[in-house]
C-alpha cells in the first residue's frame, strides 16, 4: 500500500513539474515550459489573469482571457483607476466615468488640466498645444477633425466640426462646419484662412472679415473702424481713415481717394471718416474697367462742425448745396419776426414820395438787399419771403390809402356836378 502511494505521488510531480519550471535564476513559466521573460503565465490559448482584493470579483486584471483583449475591472463604487508616478497622478478615471489627465478629481467626462506656450500676435506658436492633432502626413490639404453629433426626439442626427488641414505652401486653415435641418453631411459655415481672414459663408475669405450674405447688429452691437489723425485730407499720406467700401479696397500706399474694385463689372462706392468729419465717394461702372486703382469722387460730406455739404467739399452751414434741389415741400423755421408789425399804429410807413427818392439814389426797394448783394451773398430764404411780405402789406396800406383818396375825389366829384346844375 505505501509503495502504491509513493508511486502516486512521484507521477503527479513528475505532470506538475512538466508544465511549471521555477529555476533559481532567469525566467519562471507557469503553464510553459519555454518562458520567453521573466514571468510568463500560459494556460491553453488563454493568456495572463491577475486576481486581487477580498474576493475574486473585486479587482482584476484580464490579458487574453476568452479572447477578449485587456480588461481592467473594479468593482468599487468608490475608487477609481489611477496611473501614478513621483509627481503624482497622470490618469484617472473616477467611478463616474469622468476621465482626468494631469488631475484626480476630473468635473467632466473629459478634463485636461495643464498648460502649454504662450501664444499671441508677436510670439509665434512653435511648440505643440495641451491637446495635439497630427494627421502624421506631409502631403498638401491634409489635416484633423473634432466633431460634434447631435440629434433629436425623432432619432434625427447631425454632426458639426472643427477642421483644420494644410494649405499648401501657405500655412494651415480651419473651417466650422454645421449643418442644417439635420441633412446629411455637415457644410463650412466660417473659415479662417493662412492671413488670419475670417469668412462667414464663404471658405475663400479675401479681407480680415467677409461675409457672403447678411450682417445684423443687436441694440447693444456695433461696428467700429479706427482711423489714424493726418492734417489734410485728400492728399497722398496714407492710412489717413477707417471706411466702409462697396466694391471697393483702398491699398495705403496710393492717394487717399483711390480705391480698386474687387468687381469690374459695377460701381464703386466709399464711406469714410476721419478728424474732420465723414465723406461719401462714389465712382460709376465703367465695363472692363481695370484692376488698378482708380480716383473716385467725393459727393457728399459731414464735417466735423455738423455742417452737411452735398456737392461741396466746403460747408459753410448746416446743409450747403451746391447744385439744384427738387423737393415736394419746404418748412423753413422764422429766425426774423412776421411783418404784421406793418400794420400797427406806431409803424413808420414812408411816403410814396420817399419810396421814390430812395429808388431815385440806392436803386432798390427799401430794406431790400441790392441785386450785388444777393449774387455776391446769396439770398436766406427765410428773411427775404419776410422781406417780401411787408413790401406786401406795405403796398396793401398804399393801395388802402389810395382807395381813400379816390373815393373822397369821387363824392367831391359827384357834389360839384349837382351843384352845376
């Protein structure tokens, strides 16, 4: 019986030993014979399994186990995973399923917390961002993508994104995609090109903002250009105005009133400022009219006094005109009072007697500007129509007086005929 036993025991540790080898030095295999490392764990087409914690459940790790890859497993619903070194944790991933990279208390499902180089207008970006897309090929038009999906309460779905790719020798480019309505696909809705323009509704913006459609400003929006102070205006300095142009670019390096059309097929229009006042300047369509700059007109100017030329570049009023002006109907305030003061008691009216020995030595009526007056001056229209007015009434009470005088020669007329006969 005991040699039976002694048999048994000797068989089994003969099949133990021939699938496990613990030598006292280099590799040790559990299930192999052949270790190719220091540890190498094998049993049939199953790889590496690792259990720790109070109960087999609890905390795991899967290699190859029933072909499904890696799997790490806590069962905790207090702990996380955590990827520690000297400096403290790298990774971590809370119960939540919040993920954290250079934080362990991620307050979103993605949280990274770190910095990288500075970037501005004067120090060039030369190092990688906290977050880097590299489409890892040197060919033109290439780039990455960030998207965004979306959908509603009817199952439909949609996606937006940010695209940035190559442009060939030129730089790089990145466009904003939306879509709409939920159709298939998503479509540039602004661009920001090499230079730094920005397009809205176009993805070849050709300025620092350009908008293929319409621009609103809220009650609170503006729209604001700076200008730089020159001491003249119309000459050749540059960079002298902000403007606003319609079909129209102004290089600074060329006269100040010159302008190229980015159409040459229509007209070209400008509005402009400066420390003297605002100016509109138009040129018309002239067809195949060259890509070169072209001198436009001034039409109308609002000075920096609030005097509004049209046609002039020199207001001496509130509106000066220089030119003929058609309207429906004119309302002129009285700087001057109505002449009814004609016809009060205390008004001296003159004789027709010194009328005419006025007329006799100036040439003109009474308080009536001399023809060389109103051509060299011009004529307020306000003041003459009063002027106008008490010649009126003047001549009213003249020919009232001389109704007087006719009627009395009448009845002296008709007593000395009955007296006659």
């Amino acid at each position: 019986m005991k040699k039976s036993l002694f048999i048994l025991f000797v068989s089994i540790s003969i099949h133990v030993s021939a699938q496990n080898t613990f030598p006292s030095s280099g590799n040790v295999g559990v299930g192999t014979m052949t270790p190719s490392s220091t540890l190498e764990l094998k049993k049939g087409g199953q790889g590496i399994k690792f259990l720790t914690g109070t109960n087999t459940s609890g905390y795991s790790l899967n290699i190859g186990i029933n072909d499904d890859g890696i799997n790490f497993k806590n069962n905790s619903t207090v702990r996380g995973f955590n990827f520690i070194n000297e400096q403290g944790n790298l990774i971590s991933i809370l119960p939540n399923g919040n993920f954290g990279i250079g934080t362990n208390n991620p307050k979103a499902k993605l949280q990274i917390s770190g910095r990288s180089s500075n970037w501005d207008e004067i120090t060039q970006g030369l190092s990688t961002g906290t977050i880097h897309l590299d489409p890892n090929n040197t060919s033109n038009h290439f780039g990455n993508a960030i998207t965004f999906g979306a959908s509603d309460t009817s199952n439909k779905n949609a996606q937006a994104g940010i695209y940035v790719r190559s442009d060939g020798n030129y730089g790089t480019k990145m466009y904003f995609s939306t879509t709409d309505s939920y159709a298939t696909g998503s479509k540039t809705a602004m661009s920001i090109d090499h230079k730094g323009n920005i397009g809205i509704g176009t993805a070849n913006p050709l300025a620092k903002f350009h908008t293929e459609g319409q621009a609103r400003f809220g009650t609170s929006g503006v729209l604001t250009a700076d200008w730089t102070y020159q001491t003249n205006w119309g000459g050749s300095s540059n960079k002298w105005a902000g403007y606003i142009g319609f079909n129209a670019s102004r290089n600074n390096e060329d006269t100040k009133d010159h302008y190229k059309g980015t159409n040459k097929y229509t007209s070209k229009g400008v509005f402009e400022g400066s420390n003297y006042g605002f100016r509109w300047l138009y040129r018309n369509h002239n067809n195949h009219d060259s890509d070169e700059q072209h001198q436009l007109t001034e039409f109308m100017r609002l000075a920096n006094n609030g005097n509004l030329g049209i046609g002039t570049t020199a207001p001496d009023s509130k509106l000066t005109v220089k030119g003929k002006i058609h309207a429906e109907e004119v309302k002129i305030d009285l700087s001057v009072p109505a002449p009814d003061y004609v016809f009060k008691k205390e008004y001296h009216l003159l004789t027709i007697a010194e009328v005419q020995q006025h007329i006799a030595i100036k040439g003109h009526l009474p308080n009536i500007p001399s023809a060389t007056e109103m051509e060299k001056n011009g004529v307020e229209l306000g003041i003459m129509n009063m002027k106008l007015l008490e010649k009126i009434e003047e001549l009213t009470l003249y020919t009232i007086d001389q109704e007087q005088r006719i009627k009395d020669l009448e009845e002296k007329l008709t007593l000395l005929l009955q007296t006659k006969d």
